[in-house]
C-alpha cells in the first residue's frame, strides 16, 4: 500500500495552510480594530462638537458647519462662561457654583471613603452577631431610588438647620454613599486572611491600631476606585444639588442647567458648551489621570486569597 502521509504533494500543502490562517486572523484584527476605532469616533463626536463649537465665534456658529473647525479660534466663550454669563437673574458666570461644587465634593467624599473603610473592616474582619444582616440591609441601600429619600431628608435637614446649605449637601452625599463605599471595602477585604488579624491581636494591637496600621496602608486600590467613584457621582449629581440647595450654595450642575435654560437675546450656543466643558472637566481629568488604577483597584478584591 502506497503511504501518502510523507509524499511531496502533502508536505507542500502543509505549510501553505500556516499562510491562510495568519492571513484570515490579521483580517479579523483589522476588522476588530475599524469597529472599535468606529464606536470611538462615534462616542467622541459630541465631545468634538462641543469644542469646536466653544472656539468658534457666534458669527461662525450661523453661518458654518456643526462639526466643522473653527476659522478663528476665540477663547471669548470660555471667559463668559466662566465669570459673566447668565444663571438666572445673576450674571457672575460658573466661577461661584464651581468653587461651591468643589467645597460640596471634596469633603464628602473623604468622609464617605473613611467611614466606608470602617465599616467594611468591622463587617469583613471583626465578625459579631448580625454583621450579615446589617451588610444586606447597607447594600439594600444602595439600590433605593433618590427620589424615594428626597422629602425624609429634606425633613431630616431642616430639623439639624442645615437645610439649603453646601453642608446639608455634605450630608446628604455621605449618607447616601455609606452604603456603596461600605460594599467596595467589605469585598476587598474579605480577600485579607484572617490570621493577620489573629497574629495582630496577639501582639497587643486594638481595634484602631489593626486598622491604620495593617488594612489601611493595604487599601490603596480600593481606595482610589471609591474615591474615583464617589466624586464622579457627586460632582456629577444635579437632583439632591437642585433639592437641596438655594441661591449662593447651588453646584455647578445646577448652575450649568439655569444657564442653558436661560436666554436674555440671543442664544449663545458658543457659551453653553463652553460652560459644560468647564463643569466636566474634573471628572474628566479624574479618569484620564487615575482611570487605570480605577480597573486595578476593581479586580484587586475579585479573588479572594
């Protein structure tokens, strides 16, 4: 019988298969690539009109294209936005509301990260009777829509006389935060073994000691993603800003909303995106800057160890 397994003809087609399959998957990569860098153009698109659409003069913005570059670029709509435009009756620009957005959100989300670093350390770490049931009726929490809390806390507010004050906000955004940044640290420490904590007790070390000088040098990764997570959601809130808040202690969401709302003449397209832009460049820069160790903290606690 005649063996065909080694005969020229075989050994010739072999290697000419190798050359069709890297042709067909660097097709399917090529072909992966344009579809992702389609989604990208697509999602970006609005970003780019509202740029453009900042630099160009309203004289242009008439008598030009949506998505077409500006002739001349004039940073004259970013100066309006920011300190002469229009939020209603005052025209002081988003200077004010944004320097109201900054001193709303950095302390409330240091203090929602702090207090959701404890109570994820006790649940996780220091084990009582209840700890699971007061864990379910925490991330409960966190699925209650705002408009369900907005009268128990307006009421709550206004007997701690805090209510239309940038402190009320604070309060509001931590409470209301407890529950997320409680359920970031709970998983992430639930990976730290047990025994660390075992072998610090034996040694003499307390409650608070185990804490700041164990768990909380550990935490960076989860930190940075409540952090991250916690700003984005409060500097991005327009509901409890609008519920909340009154004249002189409204953030920036608010005040962006009044301006594009709020026409005296004629409608100056160049300044509103100006003033959106200027409202989202915190969080945009937050995740430009931090957005890698935002999906590093995330998978950190996914396995426990």
């Amino acid at each position: 019988m005649t063996d065909f397994t080694h005969s020229p003809a075989a050994n010739a087609a072999a290697p000419s298969a190798a050359p069709q399959r890297n042709w067909s998957q660097l097709a399917l990569r090529w072909l992966l690539f344009a579809l992702l860098g389609a989604f990208a153009l697509f999602y970006l698109m609005p970003l780019f009109v509202m740029v453009t659409t900042s630099l160009k003069s309203l004289d242009e913005i008439r008598t030009g294209s949506l998505i077409s570059l500006p002739r001349d670029v004039t940073f004259d709509a970013w100066r309006t936005a920011w300190s002469s435009t229009c939020t209603g009756v005052q025209c002081e620009g988003l200077r004010p509301y944004f320097w109201n957005s900054v001193l709303m959100t950095v302390p409330a989300v240091l203090l929602a990260t702090m207090l959701g670093a404890m109570n994820g350390y006790v649940i996780a770490q220091w084990r009582f009777k209840g700890a699971n049931l007061i864990f379910s009726l925490m991330l409960f929490g966190c699925f209650i829509p705002f408009q369900v809390v907005l009268l128990p806390m307006a009421r709550m507010l206004g007997i701690m006389g805090l209510a239309g004050s940038i402190p009320g906000l604070i309060v509001v955004h931590v409470i209301y935060g407890i529950g997320f940044t409680t359920l970031f640290f709970r998983n992430y420490y639930v990976t730290i073994p047990a025994e660390l904590t075992k072998a610090a007790k034996v040694d003499g070390a307390g409650f608070f000691r185990i804490f700041w000088s164990i768990f909380l040098p550990l935490s960076l990764p989860i930190v940075v993603v409540t952090v991250i997570w916690q700003f984005t959601n409060i500097w991005n809130d327009f509901l409890f800003g609008v519920s909340f808040s009154q004249a002189g202690t409204q953030p920036v969401t608010v005040a962006l909303n009044n301006i594009v709302n709020s026409t005296t003449g004629v409608k100056e397209y160049n300044v509103d995106m100006a003033a959106a832009i200027i409202a989202a460049l915190p969080t945009l820069l937050v995740y430009v800057v931090a957005g890698k160790y935002f999906i590093r903290g995330l998978t950190a606690g996914s396995v426990k160890g």
